[in-house]
C-alpha cells in the first residue's frame, strides 16, 4: 500500500522510527516544527491508522481579569479588611471604595473566612475587624500569587491544603482561567513502523486532511435579525422612519393618552433624564389638544411641566405618533426600528435597552383583518407560519390583538407583536381623522428563537466565541 | 400586567351549566387572559389594568359565562332603599380626602379561596385605579358590629384606636411610623394636622382611611353582612371602585341596601348604566365585516353588555363598572371579542406603497459591509452605559455627564457620548480568546445641547501583538475612500485620555475634525487587563456622510 504523506508526518514518523512514543511537545523539539503543526500531522497520521494515540487531559489553570485585578489590589475581602483596619465603617463608606460585584463579594468572602462582624445600628449596617491576629495571608491569596508566577496544571493542588481554596475560588468569575490541555503520547502503529521514507512519493499532497477553523468578519447575529424584519417591512410597502431616542414626555406618553399619574410613568419604569426638559415640546395647537382630551378623558389637572421632562423613549410609537400629527397623510405604511428603554432589572429575559419595531398603516377602508393579513404575511416572510391571534389591553389602542406564534423548536405558542387601531382619543386631538392601524413589538425575542438562545444578554455580551460560531444563515 | 390565580374546579362552578376544564382554559384567552402558569386544578391568568373585574374569579366567571353563551346580557345590580343607612359628612375632610361612598351587602358567605379572591381584588383597585391609594381606597367591614349613622370624619394624629391585625390600641401617629401600611401610605396625607376618619354611632372608630381599618370590623370567614366604603380625593374614581366591588360581591351571592351620603358635596351613590348608540356600518367597516345588527346586538350581550335595536341603530347599555368604555371603539372591541376573534379571518389588503429604508440605515449597512470586509467583526452595546466603564476606567473627562434617574442596574446609568469605551469593554472580556480581535460598532452617541443632541458614531478596535497605528490609519483611509470617495488628514495631537501621547492624531475631512484615531493608552488598556496592543478610532458620521 502506498501512502501519500505530507512533509509535516514525514518528519513525525521519522523521529519516532528511531525514538517511540513521544509527547507532542517532545515531537515539536525534535523536529522544530510548530505545536500547532505537530497536532494537524498527528491527527491524520491517527487517521490513517499510522499512529496510536494516548490522550492525558491536564488542566492548566491561569490568572482572569479579576485575577490579575486581585494581585494588583488584592482580593474584595483584602481590601474591605484593611479599610476597617483602623475602625469600623458603615456599608456607604466601603462602597465609595469598592463598587459593585466586588462590594458583595467583599462582603460575603469576608463573613466566610470569619475576618469581619457586621452590627447593624440606627444609622444603617457598620463593618468592624473581627479579630486583627487572625488575618494572615489566606489560602485563596497564596493561590493567585503562585499562578501569577506560572501557570500551573491543576493536578498540583490535589490533595494539599489549596485544594478547597482553589475550589471557592474557581467558582468566583474572572478570576481563575481554567485551560484543558490534552498531553497527547504518539506511538507508530506496525503499519506506521514498517515505512520506508527514502521510497515515498513527496509531489502528491493528502488532501482529505483536516484543516484548522478560520473566523470570519462578520454582521452581529441580532443585525442580521433586525436586518431581515427592516427588508420584510421594506417588501411589505412600509417606509421607514426614524427618530431620536430621547423624547419629551409629551410624545412618548401625553400624546398617546397616557395620563400623567399612570404607573408607567414613574421612574421604576422609565429613564428619565436627570434635569433635562424639553425645549420645543409641539405645536400650540398640539399641545392645547391633547391637554384638553386628558382632562375630558381622565379629570385630572394636565401639566405641562411634566410634559417637558425628556426620558429614553420606552417605545418607538413616539415616534410615529410625531410623525403622523405632523404630516396627517390620509394613506400611509409607515415604519420605525430602534432602541427603546424600561428601567427593568435585568435578567434572562429583561434588559433596560432593547430594539422594537412598530408599523403603521394609514387608510380610509383599511380593517382590523387587513392588519391582521400584513401580519399574518409578515411572519410568513421571516418563516414563522402557524399564527393566531387573542385579545390583549394596550393603553393607546382600541380593539387590541396580540399575535401569538408557533415555535416548532419549543413546542409552544409563543406570544409575538401586539396590534390595534390608535383610539379617537390619542388621534383626534393631532387632527389625525383617518383610522391608524399599529403593530410591533421586540425583535430581541425573535432573534432568540433563530439562533436557540434562552438568555436575552447573550446578544450584548460580544463574546467572541458564539459571534465566531452562531450559524449565519438562519 | 396583573395576575391572579384561580381555582379551576371553583371557576367551573361559578360559571355553571356543567362547564368542563378545558372549555375554560380555552376561553380565557379569548376575554384578553393569558395564561401565565397552570398546575394541577389551579391556573395563574394575567389581565388587564384597565378590568379590574378580572382580578378575581367572580369576575371572570361572569365573563366566561357571556362567551360561553350560558347567561348573556348586562349583570343587573339589586341595591334596595331600606335599613337606614348612611354615613354623613364632615365638612372638614374636604381639605384632606373629600369623598366617601360605600354600600351595605347582606346574606353572603365567605369561604377561605372567596375572601382570598376579594383581597386580590382589593389589592388590584388600590394599585391601580386608586393610584396607590392616593386617588381612591376600600375598607370592607363585618357590618354587625356597627352602628349607624355613621360619621365621616377628620381627627388629630393623637386619636387613639385598636388597628386590624392588633390587640392593643395606638395613636394615629405610632400607626403611620411604626405599621408597614403606616409607612408606605402615610406620605398621601402629607403634613396635615387632621386626618380622616369613619366613626359609628357610638362613637366607635371603623376605619383610618387610606391606610387601615379598624381591628373592631375584622373581616372572617365568619362574617355574613359586610359594610363597604370607599374614600378618595377623586368622586368619580371612588364610585367606579365601588361599582366594581359591589358587582363581584352580587357574583359572590350578596344582596345590597343603600348606604345614604349625605353632606359637603358628596351624594349617594347609584348605578346607573349609560348607554351609547352607533350605526352598523362603521362598526363593520372598522372589523373589516358584513354582519347584521341582530348579530352585533347577540356579540354585544355575550360580553355582558345590554344591547338593542333601535332605528336602524343600536343602543347598548353599559354597566356602571365597565368604565373602561370610553366610546365607539370600546364598543367596537367588544363586538369583536364577541364574534370571536378566532372568527376574524386575517385578509390582505391591496396596496400601491412602495417601502423603503430610511437613508441613514442603509449607509450604516453598507459601512457595516465594509468593515466586516476589513476583518472586523460587529458588536452591539448599549447606549445606556455605566460611569464605570465610560469614564472611569478610560480616564475621560466627565464634566458633560447625561444620567438617568433611579436606575435598577449600575450597567445602565449613563448615555453614552462615545463607542470606543464599550469596545474596550468587550476586548477586556474576550482575553481568553484567540488574537488577533477585531471590533466594530456603529450607533447613537449623545452630548448635551437644547436640551440633548444625538449624532451616530463609528469606531473600531484592532488588538493584537503586532498591532500599530499605521495599520488602523490604513483601514479608515480606505473605508472612506471606497465608502465616500472622501479623503482624510489625521493631525498631531499633543494628548488625549484614551491614547498614548505620540500616537494619537485628529481626524480632519474638509477642514472639519470629526474623530480621534490612536493607539490605546498602556494604563487605559491595564485598567481594562487587555495584554496586547490596541489601535482604534472613533469618527463622527453625522454631517459627514447623512444629516
């Protein structure tokens, strides 16, 4: 049988003709080819039945960015011992110094190793040293110091003191890298043994060998997603526009009908802007409108002032509301795409800053089935195609419809873009006389069912690994 | 969105005729509930703030018995005048919550899951039509341990009384500082010297509205004649809660006397029903239908509404409690909802608009087009970012600080007025992975200005070994030569924050300087424990290449 063998495992086989089972570090010294080059030659000699190979798995462990930070400043509960040092101090003046995740950890890491003692008193809950001799280097400390010399493969800590350490330490995030390392011993197998080098054709080379993986440049996944939902509006006849993301509160609340004490409008639930008010708020007109249809509808005193108080807009409706009381067409498809805001505690599936998209249509015969049917199409277009549809509340619409679709993957319905038509008391007052048909919603949650995510930061986390590998073509 | 959770074998029995469990579950959607959770014979639905009708199962089960066609038509209260009743008014409660109404319900029972259903409904009308309290607020009452008249009231903060869940009695002052209601309501009396009060014939007091009842009127299981008062600052929103207590304890089987209110511009409440009439057609045109009045006045009345025929137009008689119906497109939902939304066949309607993209998003596509074709790869931020990262660790200056007001998360308090921080950001959490990086993001960036301007922004990092200036200088020469036909100067700069003194330059396009290029500060990049080299630039795309 002859074999057609690239110049890489010629010089593999050759050296353990004369030398057997070597590591792959050892083979690289021998021949003074790369790592890399060693394990591509390695793998299709293994392939070709030529070498054996034994697989050892170390891991090597190494300083992460709150490591390398803790070696600079010492751990959270280093430094949360030495500012009570010289005295207790309350939970506000150890947050001036340590902010955050480090403030917690401080916190509890120092409760665990018994260092502190937390009292609580009238003015809020006080820190003291708990015994100022029994602070000696700790375990954990002595770990980051040793990995800052070297990496270390972790088998070193088995059985020894720093065992558990280590353990607790791992499990805190950043700041320990952990690193499989395959030791891999190559051995000749008899067919690899019996080779004669000097007779091997050298012009052909193997082109069935594996090859390393190249990254790829690429659009963000969810660009791609919100890309895709702009092109099906497009295709649907819709013509976007934009608008900025800081608004008055008169468009993103009082010209929809919200009434100024609605719950939504307090700062639990929108970003308001730290003394910043609107400068031109609207038209004369506009604004005498909508405050006379708040104090028909709602019977409250409508004020102004709280009108001029600029938020991140908690949705794109703003927009198009500005958009239609200025332009009043009689004839529209109309869209907007863009961030919005919700002071949300953020969690799997909350964030405080999210793209929403919201279509418009403008007509004089135009129904609730037709808004229906462009849904119905829209979906069908990014490939979405079992949907109905159930009664739902919005505040600025009037019937309200949410979509709810079938997602094969899941095996549920999932509830999608809500609809309606705007009320007579959010359009009226505009002079908007025709109906305004609406519907939208969050393409975050859209882009998670492509691309299989179930936590929603995973999108603004820009972690190399999945925008390398998240499968483009959805 | 409010939840409740229901009993499903319960609701099965309010709603009658033998109704199954999956008939239920089926229909609730279609009244605007979704299913939030079922278990084994419980479910949690969701409703909205504007039915608070649904926050419990009488509520709901009247809804379902409409859609499920087994009793139709508007809910007829039965308020008799006898007993005397009545509750007068002092004149010095109109400084502080000038209006009271309530009614008297008789002959009930309350098991544990009813009086469960009624707290959540009392809970729900406190959060959101009474505003926390503040506009209106309940306090439902064992009638038999009063005597009437009634008296509504101010008195000093001294006043002494036994509070619910008590045995021993406290000044209105100890109530407000020392109870948990005391300290989350007290604020809506502000500083005022006098404070509400309900006292009985006897001189007895019944309730400190809007912060607690009475320990003497506790509510139990044992109770069977209930007194109910609403307090508020708004009479229109006090009566709509009344309306709304009154219906769901009728679907609890109470009957009802009338509570007289007498003095200082309150009235005894009534319930009267209003009605609207409209034509057919619009009706129709708006749901995209044909259906005849005798089936819009059916769809009517399976949502619990009166509805009759009249000249060719029909007059519906809407409930005092539904005052979520402000007009004809109310009722228009409701004729919907009666149809049968699953009955409305999605319809595609003709169209000669042509669509298109706004400019500006398709001159980002194309640069984010070319910056994937340099090697770069796109991240998302958001614009909403922390001080931390923005200024910080970057050492820029934070004098033009925009923030936000009461942020749940130290991530998101701060607009950002520049790309490149984030970047770094991303590079410092990558470190593990293989070099070299590349990083692009385009956005929204703000700076303050009448009172705030927002212009979009590209930047781009490059971080590896071998990394230079020249080779970032290269990449946005080129992006806009090919992207703009637009050539570019980049001046000396003598510092700045971000980059290394010597290595830093201004971008110039036609006179005007639009952005900064560089490589990255050795301690900016240590803050950040990024290893390797960084070269970067952030330009200004507003009036350069769109407005």
């Amino acid at each position: 049988m002859s074999h057609v063998l690239h110049d890489i495992e010629k010089q593999i086989i050759n050296v353990l003709q004369s030398d057997p089972d070597l590591t792959e570090e050892k083979i690289s010294q021998e021949t003074k080819l790369s790592m890399d080059q060693i394990r591509r030659g390695v793998e299709w000699l293994r392939q070709k039945k030529l070498a054996d190979v034994s697989e050892s798995i170390n891991i090597s462990l190494s300083l992460g960015k709150n490591g390398l930070e803790a070696l600079k400043n010492g751990l959270p509960e280093r430094r949360l011992v030495t500012l009570v040092r010289d005295g207790p101090k309350t939970f506000d003046e150890i947050r001036r110094s340590l902010h955050g995740f480090d403030f917690n950890a401080a916190i509890s890491n120092a409760k665990k190793n018994d260092w502190i003692n937390i009292e609580k008193t009238d003015t809020g809950s006080k820190i003291s040293l708990k015994d100022p001799d029994a602070i000696v280097p700790h375990d954990s400390e002595l770990i980051i110091s040793r990995l800052s010399e070297r990496t270390i493969i972790s088998t070193e800590f088995d059985n020894t003191p720093l065992a558990e350490p280590l353990k607790s330490l791992m499990e805190r995030p950043d700041f320990i890298i952990a690193d499989e390392e395959k030791t891999k011993t190559v051995s000749l197998s008899e067919t690899g043994k019996k080779i004669d080098l000097e007779k091997l054709d050298s012009g052909a080379i193997d082109v069935e060998a594996d090859v390393p993986h190249v990254h790829a440049a690429r659009i963000h996944p969810l660009k791609d997603t919100i890309n895709e939902i702009r092109d099906t509006f497009v295709h649907l006849g819709f013509t976007e526009i934009t608008g900025n993301l800081s608004q008055s509160s008169f468009w993103n609340f009082d010209a929809l009908f919200t009434p100024q004490d609605h719950p939504a409008r307090e700062l639990q639930d929108t970003f308001y802007l730290k003394g910043l008010n609107a400068k031109q708020l609207a038209t004369p007109t506009q604004i005498k409108n909508v405050s006379s249809a708040h104090k028909k509808g709602w019977r409250y005193y409508w004020d102004i002032q709280e009108a001029k108080k600029m938020v991140l807009r908690t949705h794109t409706t703003c927009v198009t509301i500005k958009h239609l009381a200025d332009k009043k067409p009689d004839e529209a498809r109309i869209f907007s795409l863009g961030r919005v805001f919700r002071n949300e505690k953020l969690s799997f599936k909350h964030l405080a800053e999210f793209n929403q998209v919201e279509g418009i249509v403008v007509g004089k015969h135009i129904t609730l089935r037709d808004l229906m049917g462009i849904q119905k199409e829209f979906y069908r277009k990014i490939g979405l195609t079992k949907v109905k549809f159930w009664p739902t509340f919005f505040p600025y619409t009037e019937p309200s419809l949410q979509s709810m679709v079938y997602n094969e993957k899941l095996g549920k319905w999932i509830e999608l873009f809500g609809m309606g038509i705007f009320r007579p008391e959010v359009t009226k007052p505009l002079g908007i006389t025709k109906p305004v048909l609406a519907w939208g919603g969050g393409i975050e949650r859209i882009a998670m069912l492509k691309f299989g995510l179930d936590d929603v930061r995973e999108f603004y986390n820009n972690n190399l690994s999945w925008l390398r590998t998240a499968t483009k073509c959805q | 969105m409010p939840v409740v959770e229901l009993n499903i074998s319960r609701l099965q029995k309010l709603v009658g005729k033998n109704t199954n469990k999956k008939q239920i579950l089926d229909r609730l959607p279609f009244l605007g509930l979704d299913i939030e959770s079922l278990g084994r014979n419980t479910v949690r639905v969701e409703y909205s703030p504007n039915r608070p009708d649904y926050s419990t199962d009488f509520g709901i089960a009247l809804g379902l018995q409409g859609i499920l066609g087994i009793n139709k038509g508007m809910l007829r209260l039965n308020v008799r005048n006898h007993g005397n009743y009545e509750i007068r008014v002092d004149s010095s409660t109109s400084k502080i919550r000038p209006f009271v109404t309530g009614i008297i319900a008789r002959n009930g029972s309350l098991d544990d899951e009813a009086v469960k259903q009624i707290i959540n409904m009392q809970e729900d009308l406190h959060v959101g039509l009474g505003r926390k309290r503040k506009k209106s607020s309940i306090g439902i009452h064992d009638l038999d341990n009063i005597s009437f008249p009634l008296k509504y009231t101010t008195t000093s903060r001294d006043h002494r009384f036994v509070p619910l869940n008590s045995t021993k009695e406290s000044s209105i002052s100890e109530i407000l500082r020392d109870s948990e209601v005391g300290r989350d309501y007290g604020s809506i009396l502000g500083q005022s010297s006098k404070v509400p009060l309900i006292t009985d014939a006897k001189g007895q007091t019944i309730s400190f509205p809007p912060i607690i009842n009475a320990a003497l009127t506790t509510v139990t299981t044992k109770t069977k004649n209930l007194l109910v008062e609403v307090t508020g600052i708004d009479k229109q929103a006090a009566e709509d809660m009344l309306s709304v207590v009154v219906t769901i304890l009728q679907g609890a089987g109470f009957q009802f006397s009338q509570l007289k209110v007498s003095g200082s511009k309150n009235s005894t409440p009534n319930f009267t029903p209003r009605s609207i009439t409209f034509d057919v057609d619009p009706v129709n045109k708006i749901l995209g239908l044909n259906i005849s009045g005798s089936m819009l006045v059916s769809c009517l009345k399976k949502c619990r509404l009166d509805a009759v025929t009249k000249n060719k137009k029909i007059q519906c008689t809407i409930p005092r409690y539904r005052f979520d119906i402000f007009g004809g497109m109310d009722i228009v939902e409701e004729v919907a909802l009666g149809y049968g939304i699953e009955n409305l066949k999605p319809a595609w309607p003709a169209s000669a608009h042509i669509g298109e993209k706004n400019t500006t998003s398709e001159k980002l596509d194309s640069i984010s087009r070319l910056m994937t074709g340099f090697g770069f790869m796109e991240a998302l931020n958001s614009t909403l970012a922390s001080e931390q990262i923005l200024y910080e660790m970057t050492n820029r200056d934070s004098s033009q600080i925009i923030s936000v007001t009461s942020s749940k998360s130290q991530e998101h308090t701060i607009l950002r007025d520049s790309i490149l921080p984030g970047l770094l950001e991303n590079l410092s959490k990558n470190i593990h992975e293989t070099y070299p990086q590349k990083f692009f993001e385009s956005g929204i960036v703000f700076s303050t200005g009448s009172p705030i301007k927002e212009t979009v922004n590209l930047a781009c990092v490059t971080a590896s070994e071998e990394t230079h200036f020249s080779e970032m200088k290269a990449v946005l020469q080129s992006l806009l030569r090919i992207g703009f036909n637009t050539k570019c100067e980049t001046k000396t700069l003598s510092n700045h924050a971000l980059f290394s003194q010597g290595r830093v330059a201004e971008i110039v396009i036609s006179g005007k300087a639009v952005g900064y290029i560089g490589e990255l500060d050795s301690k900016v990049l240590e803050n950040f424990r990024i290893r390797t080299r960084v070269v970067g630039f952030e330009i200004k795309l507003s009036g350069l290449i769109f407005d």
